[in-house]
C-alpha cells in the first residue's frame, strides 16, 4: 500500500521499516508503535530524503531523546569548527541535530550535514531567509518564506521548528502582558517584528494548509515553536505562553488532520515548582503531542553552568512527560559554545534524560545502572570506566591519582566501605593499617 507519511501509513495499519527500527529499538511491539504515531502520540522524524538517517522514536513510552544545537553565525562561521562538533555530537550519542545557521548562503553546510548525519536533522528555516535573501526582514514576502521551507524539505530536513503560534492575537497579549525579557525566541522574534512591520498576519499562521502541503509531500515532522517561551523565572506560565500553547493545540489537530506529525516546543525559564503544571498543561492542551523542551533552566543566576540549571530542570521534566530535551552547554547566554561547550552540555542532558528514564520505568534503562552496580560491588574499575557515560573523564580521573591498593581509590584507601564488606563477607582480615 501507498503512504505519504509515516502518520498515514500508521492509520493505514502499515508499519514502516522505520517503525520496526524504533520498536527494536525502544523494546517495544512493533504494532504498539505504529498505534502511538497513528494517535500523534509519538513521531519518527523521518524526511524521505534523508537516505543515512537511522530513525527514532519521540513520544509516549519511549526513551528521552536529546538534540544538539549547531551552526554557523556571522561573527563564527567557521563551517570545518561546525563540522568537528556534529562528529562530537554525533559520537557522544546524540539523537538528533539542529542546524541553526544564520548567516551567508547556508545549503552546502545543510546538505552536507544530512548527506553524513545518522541522527534526525532540525532547522529553523526562518533563520536561513534572512541570509539567504540578503535582505531587509520587512523586505522578505510569504513566499520567499516558504521558498525556504520548501528548499530545506527537498534537502532532507527530518524536522523543521516554525512558530506558527505566534499569531496576531497572542500578538496583543504581549503587547498588554509587560513581561521583563520580551520574546526571546530568536525566531519568534523575528516573526513578530515581521508582522509589526508589515502589519500583516504570521504567514505561517495565516497560510498553515501551505505549511502541511509540503511536510506531507517530504514527510517533514512540524516541530510547532514557542515564540513566548519565557527567556526568565519573571516571565514563566504567563498568558502570553499559555495563550500560544492553546494556539499550537489548534494547530496540532489541524497537522494530524493531514497526517503530519507534529511535536510541541516549550519553556524556557522556569522555577523547579512549576515544571510538573506546564508538563501536564501541555499534553492536555496539545493532546499528548509529544513535548520537546528547551531546559528549563531552573534558575537565571548561573550563566558559565547553565547546563547545570537545564539539566535539573530537563530530568524533572521529562519524568513528568516530556519527550525531547535540547541540550544546553555552559556557553549559554554568553557565547557560541566551543567543542568542550558541547560536550558538557551532551553529558549533562544525556545524564538528565537517562535520568527520567529510570523514574519513567522505560524499559531497559535501568540495565545500565544495575550493571554499573556490580562493577562497584566487585571493585572492577575498569569495568567501571568502560560503563560510565563519558569513559574518558572517568579514565582520566581514575589515572591522575593513583591509589596504594588497586582496590582502592585515593579517597577513602583502605578504608573502602565497599573493599572493606568485600573482605569481610570472604572472610578475610580488613587491614586497615597495612
């Protein structure tokens, strides 16, 4: 049978080649999977022209995934540097990649990334009009806009972040809702300013049916924007937010109308005790979209670690539901990060998603954890090492202090708890002095 998306050929009863890869993946049944992308309450992001993709789930049931953000900018468009990172993203395990570059002609940089790319490629292609056209934003016409969208589609963007939400109407309540950092969403605002400018309505918004004509034709994946996520603690769960999210919940049901997958993007800054309310306004609002979030950053004081403040709010996060955590490195607020940036950044938002994985009983991620366990039980340091999440930095620190004992560290010597039980159930003298 015929299918033009991987959403029809599930409520066809058709399960893809990609289904079955993210079923074995996921330890799921394949028929379990196919009825989540059927409902809209998961996604594999899967554009047809993306021939090295390896695919993955996002949605209900299934493991936290993570993405990276990369890209080229007019003050660091260095494009060998941004290709060094997609290395490093892509061998620290990251399921998904965002090429955010804002500025020249960027289609050779994009193509290459999704020719090479095994993860699922994200874009923002209002970023890319800008450059692309060299001109004025208020100079830019609706279709130039979605010439854009169209030329990443043909390309082989997996899924592309369009801030349709942001319309005339939530428009006003920004205007009416002081709020103390504004829009921060780089294309929000960009959107926003357009629409100011021209006095016209958010073309992606006003013309939505276009939007869906082309996702359905390259099976893009709609990753519907936050254009008022709030950018502080000030300015979190406020109306502007919520008025959008009631907007992307209409769009939602509109994408899924024309068998176009479709994911949520959230906050943003948000305090620790308001995490859980937005998880479950979410998927209320949106029905059980699958939610994709940028943090939340937890506190707004800690700019040089805010991978850190992201981590702890993406762990919370994700144990209460949300599905896609984007990463976020120590460079946050204050510069384009570096490869070490990235890789901090990595580690912590895998360490938070594997850590909402466990509270959400996904099955087999606690294998992990248990087997590093017994390494620790054994005092198998290197068994220890090899099942850490970064067995570098876990080498690294083990060999640059080097304990007396081998069944030891420099910490405790011989005074291990755990050496010291060891010795003791075996019936062995502890030696503390020895």
């Amino acid at each position: 049978m015929n299918y033009t998306t991987q959403m029809d050929a599930a409520k066809k009863d058709i399960i893809t080649k990609e289904m079955k890869t993210v079923a074995k993946k996921e330890q799921m049944d394949e028929k379990k999977v196919m009825e989540l992308i059927a409902q809209g309450k998961a996604i594999i992001p899967a554009n047809k022209n993306h021939k090295s993709l390896d695919p993955e789930g996002v949605g209900k049931g299934m493991r936290t995934k993570i993405n990276v953000n990369l890209g080229i900018s007019k003050d660091c468009c260095n494009i060998d540097m941004e290709f060094e990172k997609v290395k490093t993203a892509l061998a620290l395990k990251a399921e998904a990649i965002m090429d955010l570059s804002c500025f020249g002609k960027t289609s050779k940089f994009r193509k290459k990334l999704i020719d090479t790319s095994p993860a699922m490629i994200g874009t923002v292609p209002i970023y890319d009009a800008v450059g692309y056209y060299d001109k004025n934003l208020k100079d830019i016409t609706v279709d130039e806009f979605f010439e854009v969208v169209e030329t990443h589609a043909k390309d082989g963007v997996d899924f592309m972040t369009i801030h349709a939400g942001l319309n005339r109407a939530t428009a006003k309540k920004i205007k009416k809702n002081e709020r103390l950092t504004s829009i921060v969403s780089r294309g929000g605002s960009l959107l926003y300013a357009w629409m100011s400018l021209n006095d016209k309505e958010n073309p992606f918004y006003e013309h939505y049916d276009r939007l869906l004509d082309i996702c359905q034709k390259y099976d893009v994946t709609i990753s519907l924007g936050d254009g008022c996520r709030p950018g502080s603690l000030h300015d979190s769960t406020d109306a502007c937010q919520v008025e959008e999210l009631i907007v992307l919940g209409e769009l939602t049901k509109r994408s899924w109308e024309q068998n176009v997958q479709v994911m949520i993007e959230g906050p943003g800054h948000m305090a620790l005790n308001e995490i859980k309310g937005n998880m479950m306004l979410e998927k209320r609002l949106c029905h059980d979209a699958p939610f994709y979030v940028l943090g939340p950053l937890v506190t707004d004081i800690a700019p040089g670690y805010d991978h850190i403040t992201s981590a702890i709010g993406g762990a919370i996060a994700a144990a209460n539901g949300a599905d896609f955590l984007c990463y976020v490195t120590p460079a946050e607020h204050l510069r384009l990060p570096t490869i070490e940036d990235m890789k901090e950044g990595i580690i912590a938002t895998r360490i938070a998603a594997h850590a909402a994985d466990i509270a959400k009983g996904i099955p087999g991620a606690r294998d992990w954890d248990d087997k590093m366990g017994k390494a620790r039980a054994d005092l198998d340091w290197e068994k220890m090492i090899k099942l850490a999440i970064d067995p570098e930095k876990a080498r690294q620190y083990r060999e640059s202090s080097i304990p007396e004992k081998e069944d030891t560290c420099t910490m405790c010597g011989n005074m291990c708890a755990i050496r010291n039980m060891k010795r003791e159930r075996e019936g062995k003298d502890i030696q503390l002095n020895a």
